[in-house]
C-alpha cells in the first residue's frame, strides 16, 4: 500500500524550518529550496504543501502567532482560580517573550512585522495574531474591572496600549536597549498602574 502521509506534521515541520531560516537571514531571504533542505524533505515535497513562497510564509506567520497564543492560554489554564489581574499577568509574559528560550522566537516574530510593513499578505495574519490577544486582554481587564471600586475602563484602548508596550519591550530587549529583568520591570509597573486606576487588586498583594 503507498505510504500515508500526515500532511499537517509536515507543514508544521516546514514552518519550523521557515522559521529557523527567517531567523538567520530575515523572511525575505527564504527560499523553498533552502526550507526543503532544512526540513529534509524534498523540495517536491514543499511545493506540494505550499504552491508558492507566499502561502509558506504566511503558513509559518500563523504557526508562530499560534504557538504564542497556545502558551498564554494554558498559562491561564493552569491556574482557574487565579484572578483576572494574575491571568493578565500571565498573558503579558507570555507575549512579551522576553524569556531567554523564546528569543529566537521573538528575533522571528518581529523579523516577520517588519516585512509585514511592505507585505499587505503577510500583515493580515499578523492582524488576526494581534486581534486575538487584543480580545483576551480586553476580556481580562473587564473582568478585573468588575471586581474593582472604580468607573469601567475603556478596555480596548488599555488593551491596545498593553499589547504595543509587551511588542516594544520585546525589540528593546533584542537590540539590548533593557535587560529582559528591567523590561519585565517596566511592564510589571504599567499593570500596577492599572490596577491602582481601577480600585482593583494586584497580583502582588493577593499572594
């Protein structure tokens, strides 16, 4: 019988390899030939998962922003007695990847914003990566409000401005601008800040 083959393992193996290679030398300079290579496969074997260096790229856009959002919601999971507050928390380590085994990842992810600025095709997977935190931390910040003695926030622009502070924090930490202890510093305040505008309990003082 001819051999099955888990197409969606291998396109996953393929964007891992996307990955690595847009790490080395920016999205722009990917071929599918090298991505064959790396992911040892045949470069037939590429071309049947992707017609075209594109839909590749587009496929490893999505994988990256998916394997983020994964993270952030099993760090919520893991705890489903923890606080709105401690769960934002969570969520804004998780996409800030200021940790030093998710460096690559995050070299990866900016390298794709940056080719997304002249991509309108590869922007719009990363739009939907950015809309479906900006949902998560506006579901959050609402609910940490409700249990707070202040007005409700205009939760979408402090989600708007959360996710903009974790992606800048991210490049300054790349470029070594900060140290990834003074950027976790700088984005432990900003929801300190927060909680303290809305009357609402800290990580901090519940533990």
């Amino acid at each position: 019988m001819p051999k099955q083959v888990d197409y969606e393992s291998r396109r996953r193996r393929i964007a891992e390899a996307v990955c690595l290679l847009a790490d080395e030398q920016g999205p722009e300079g990917v071929s599918m030939r090298d991505v064959a290579t790396r992911a040892q496969v045949s470069l037939g074997a590429v071309q049947r998962c992707f017609r075209t260096k594109e839909e590749m790229l587009l496929f490893a856009v999505d994988h990256v922003g998916e394997r983020v959002t994964a993270r952030v919601r099993a760090r919520i999971a893991a705890g489903p007695a923890q606080s709105a507050a401690t769960a934002l928390g969570h969520a804004t380590d998780e996409v800030a990847l200021l940790r030093e085994e998710h460096r690559a990842e995050a070299r990866i992810w900016l390298a794709f914003v940056a080719q997304a600025a002249v991509s309108a095709s590869l922007a719009e997977p990363l739009r939907n990566s950015y809309a479906a935190l900006q949902e998560l931390f506006v579901r959050l910040i609402t609910e940490a409000a409700a249990s707070g003695a202040a007005d409700g926030p205009d939760a979408v622009c402090e989600a708007r401005t959360l996710l903009a502070l974790t992606d800048g924090l991210t490049g300054h930490v790349l470029i070594g601008h900060v140290t990834a202890r003074e950027a976790e510093g700088v984005l432990h305040a900003h929801l300190a800040g927060l909680w303290a505008r809305l009357g609402v309990t800290g990580p901090e003082a519940e533990g």
